[in-house]
C-alpha cells in the first residue's frame, strides 16, 4: 500500500482563506477520482487544528484521525490561518515571527511522513502601508527566517513557495496543491472563485514612499534568488521563476 502523500496549504490567510474548499465543492467528484482527498473544514477544526495548537491535551496526545476514503494517495489540508492570526502576519520581529508553537505542533505530527508545504508567501509590496506605519527603520522584511525555520522542523518535508501577486498565478497553485487540472476542466473556475476572496490590492497597487518602495522590491528579489538555492524548496509560480531567471 502506497504511503499518503500530505499537501498542507499554510501562510497568508487573509489573501484566499477557503479558496480550496470552495474549489473541493464544485469538483469534488474529479478531485476525488484522481486520487486526490481534501480534508472538510470541519474536519481540520475538530481533529487538525487542537493537535497542531496544543487546544486540547487530551487529543494532542493521540494521533490525528482523518476520515481517508478508500483509494486517496493525496490528503490535502487547507491550513491557512493556522501559523497565526491575521494581525500577526507582520510584526517588528518579521514576517510570520510568533509561529513557533505552530511550527512546533507541525513537527510533531508531520515529522516523519512525507509531506509538502504550500506556503503562500506575497511580495512584500502587499504590506507596505504597515510597514510604512511602523516605527522601525530596520523591519525584517524576508521570508527566509520562517522557510528555514520550517526546514528544520520537517526534515522529510518540501517547501513550494508561491508567491501569489496577480489572479493568474493562482491557477499554478491550485493545481499543483489538488493535482487536478482544474484550469482545462472547468476555464475560468479558479479565476472567478479567487476573484471573490482576494482581499488585498494587486502587490505595486499600495501607495508607498519611493525609497520604502524600493527596499520592500529588493527584500522580495534577495529572497527569490536565496530560495532558489535552497534543497528542498522550490519557487511554485512560473512568471516569477521566470522573471528571475530561476530554474
């Protein structure tokens, strides 16, 4: 019997947060054929998300139960508010700083199962007016301390970074997570759902200082080329690889 592979969907919560499961819900039966099982919210709030946050002792301590129907290689798990709340994303210490417990309850449950991490990683351009307010001339503005830190924790886990900036690359995203060719089924699906749930501007749209908009473009290209010479970590979004000449 061939091991589950885990796709867990984590970061940016507030840019498509149940994009997956509005998805799942108009191609559940394709999904499903491929072998593919996208865990119910419902499922993630009662048997994911306590283990992973330590909410309950009791089932913190015995193994996740999911209910995998015959047949699934691929459990995808939509976790995407789970490394913090909204208003964490960004603090004075950086991007996602205050994730160690998640991190932690990751490690303990995905350690040793063969696992992929899709973290959705926008450029840094999206939080320019909150970094603009901030009072710190020196905000740590790279993504490469919480991508390391997640290394770390999951020794057999791959990192695809996607770092979603126009409509069009979530089409990449979706499909690669649900490994269902989703933009040839049903064209235009991923667009218009994703459309309905994108609530932050299109990144360059924010109005920021010159010199700020200028560090916030270079945090966001030294993470691109840092990340494309990490093992176990791969750049999901074609434009972008692209347009740094990433392979």
């Amino acid at each position: 019997m061939q091991e589950l592979q885990y796709h867990i969907h984590i970061g940016a919560h507030d840019v498509y947060p149940t994009l997956l499961e509005e998805l799942t819900k108009q191609t559940a039966s394709a999904i499903l054929d491929n072998g593919t099982y996208v865990v119910p919210a419902s499922e993630f709030k009662e048997y994911v998300r306590p283990h992973i946050l330590g909410e309950n002792t009791v089932l913190q301590a015995a193994p996740i139960q999911l209910e995998i129907p015959a047949g699934v290689e691929r459990v995808v798990i939509s976790a995407h508010g789970l490394l913090c709340g909204p208003n964490q994303i960004m603090t004075a210490q950086g991007l996602y700083a205050n994730s160690q417990q998640t991190i932690t309850g990751l490690q303990g449950y995905f350690s040793d199962k063969p696992v992929t991490l899709h973290l959705l990683t926008p450029p840094q351009h999206d939080y320019g007016p909150i970094v603009a307010a901030q009072s710190e001339a020196d905000w740590p503005m790279s993504w490469a301390p919480l991508v390391h830190e997640l290394l770390a924790a999951l020794p057999h886990a791959e990192i695809t970074l996607w770092p979603i900036e126009i409509i069009e690359d979530v089409v990449g995203f979706c499909e690669n997570i649900l490994d269902v060719p989703l933009g040839t089924m049903r064209p235009n699906l991923i667009e218009q759902t994703a459309t309905k749930q994108r609530r932050y501007k299109k990144a360059g749209a924010s109005k920021v200082s010159d010199p700020l908009s200028l560090r916030l473009d270079s945090a966001f290209a030294v993470d691109m080329e840092h990340f494309s010479e990490l093992d176990r970590v791969s750049i999901g979004v074609k434009r972008i690889r692209d347009e740094f000449l990433l392979s």
